[in-house]
C-alpha cells in the first residue's frame, strides 16, 4: 500500500453526529452505490465484487465505530476513481488507533473490523492530521463497458496508510 493515492472524486460526504443519523446515511449512501452501479458515473461496482450492501454494511460499522469509541461526532465520504471505491470515516480521537478484537464473546462488540476485513477487498487507516484519523475500505471497481459480461478489473492498491490493518 505504500505510494498508492486516494480516489480524487468524492461522490458524496456526510457528519454523522449520532447513532440517529446512520439510518438516513445507510439509505443516501445506498442510493448513491446505485447509481454508480447503474453506470451513471464513470464507474460501478463490480459483478463478482462487491454488493451495494456491502459497502453499505462497511460504512455503517466504521461509523458507528467511530461514534462508540470516540463520542463523535464522525464524517463518511464516499469516493470513486473509476477503477476503486473507498468509504472513509474520520473523526477526532487521532490518538485512538482502530483495534481489532478477534478473540471477543458474540454479542460482545468488536467485529465491525473483523467484518470490513472479510468483505472489502483492503482496510487500513491513517492520521489525517494533528485532530483526526480515517479509516477506510476499499471494494474494487469495473469499467462500465466490462461490468455487464462479468469481468472485473485488477485489483489496485488502497489509500496511502501508514498502518494497514491486517487479516
């Protein structure tokens, strides 16, 4: 991951600033993952990638966690560069690195990480600056032209992120 760039187009950006306001994030960022798979932007998501509701599940988790570790508030963004998609979450406790919880009880929390894990195709974070972090997740892309008979194009590299979180 190192050198790598993050997708330049913001599709869209939202605070969230409680647990109330997810509900209505899930719903604008789904519509959004649609159109892009509807290719009325330069890329969608890939057939044998990526649902819609993944990406969707992803940055609810990175949210809320974002809002249960750090008391919020949190901003989401959604990004494309025709060949990736990211979501990313910042919020301002730079000094509370994401922390994976593999050997927690069901029930107990800690699987939001596990989870952006197991269905992106990269998770990671980074300190944005001295007031924030991001955590983010990247679902790979295909062209328009391609997405239709099934083939998807190749994997690139995440964001730029000093501390990868691994599998």
């Amino acid at each position: 991951m190192t050198g790598a760039t993050h997708p330049d187009h913001v599709l869209a950006r939202w605070t969230v600033e409680s647990a109330d306001d997810l509900a209505r994030i899930r719903t604008d960022l789904d519509r959004a993952l649609r159109r892009l798979a509807g290719g009325t932007c330069d890329c969608c998501l890939a057939p044998s990638g990526a649902e819609p509701q993944h990406v969707v599940l992803i940055a609810n988790e990175l949210a809320s966690n974002a809002l249960e570790y750090t008391g919020g508030p949190a901003g989401l963004e959604l990004r494309c560069d025709g060949t990736t998609a990211v979501v990313s979450v910042t919020d301002t406790r730079p000094d509370l690195p994401p922390i994976l919880s593999p050997h927690r009880d069901l029930g107990k929390g800690g699987f939001g990480l596990q989870l952006a894990l197991r269905v992106a195709d990269d998770v990671g974070w980074y300190r944005d600056s001295a007031w924030e972090k991001r955590v983010w997740a990247r679902f790979t892309l295909a062209a328009p032209d391609r997405a239709r008979d099934g083939a998807g194009a190749p994997g690139h590299d995440g964001p730029g992120a000093p501390a990868p979180l691994s599998r």
